[in-house]
C-alpha cells in the first residue's frame, strides 16, 4: 500500500551549505521508485508516495539518497499527509500566534520523554510561546526567528532529539500539494 509522504531534510540550500539542485533530487526520487514527486520551495521540502507505511523508514531513505548522490549529510524527518494536515488541525498557539511566518512547527524525529518535555513546557520562554504534542513542537515567536531561543537546536539539545522546524505559511503551501 502506497503512502503520501512530506520528507523534511534540515538545512538544505540555506547559505551556501549543502546545495541540492531540487530538479536533480526529484529525478534521482524517481529512479529509486519514489512516485509522484514534487518539491516545495528551494529548502529541500520533498512531497512523494512511497511504498513503505513507516515514516522513518523514509527519512532514513531519502537522508542516506542525499549523502549518496549529492554528499549532503542532514537528518531528515518524514510525516504522511495525514500527519501534516493534522497538524495544520491541531494549531496548540493559535490564539498567540499572529503571524503565520513567526509561527514554527518544529518536527521531532520521535516522541520526547515525558520529564524532559514536561521540565521545558513549565519554563517562561517570553515572549516565546511553547506547546509540544506528540511528536510536534509548536513555537510562536514574536520578535522574528532570528531572535527566537526556541530554535530547532535549542529544542534538540533539551530533549535529547533530531527536529527541524517549518514555519506556517510553508506548512499550509504544503498542505494543499499534498
């Protein structure tokens, strides 16, 4: 059974690191089988149908494709399409958030630990916002990412976890390619 697939790499094409042409990653997708391949934006945001039913079986997939033909090593993290619009659905800091390019969805490689999750969640990181769901960690960050705290780094260091966050307006662009 084929899956719908939104894979995150970090890091791609930002500055001069890292450099993905996206036309070239969309047709190696396709040689390795991948179908229906689309990327949004140059950031390296790869829509695809796979036939695996696990999402880390696909990160792990494409992070080893983008080390193997383009010497690229980021992690990457994957979620179904249901995922995403769940996401889109579950909106924790939509009442503070009101600016949808301040507003971050940082996705978790997996679950965070309870102590560790529940430790950062009783902080004050003002005037930031928090909210961590699942495997999702939602940041509103009024003053503009480049002088946000809760950075996909910061939250990796605490909890002990791989993240990489995408903004709203990103997420909802996605949503309807999906």
């Amino acid at each position: 059974m084929s899956e719908r697939y939104l894979v995150m790499p970090r890091g791609i094409n930002v500055g001069n690191h890292n450099r993905v042409p996206m036309a070239q990653l969309r047709s190696v997708l396709v040689d390795r089988g991948y179908h229906d391949v689309a990327t949004v934006l140059q950031s390296g945001n790869v829509i695809l149908t796979a036939e695996s039913a696990v999402p880390e079986e696909v990160a792990a997939a494409v992070q080893q494709l983008l080390s193997e033909e383009f010497d690229v090593n980021v992690p990457c993290v994957a979620r179904t399409a249901d995922q995403i619009r769940a996401v889109l659905g579950r909106n924790p800091l939509r009442e503070a958030a009101t600016d949808n390019s301040r507003y971050l969805v940082n996705f978790l490689s997996e679950e965070p630990g309870v102590a560790a999750a529940a430790v950062l969640l009783e902080e004050d990181h003002s005037p930031e916002a928090l909210a961590i769901a699942g495997t999702e960690a939602f940041v509103w960050t009024p003053e503009g990412v480049k002088a946000m705290t809760l950075s996909y780094a910061y939250l990796e260091k605490r909890l002990g976890i791989v993240a990489t966050a995408r903004n709203w307006n990103t997420l909802q662009k996605i949503a309807t390619k999906l």
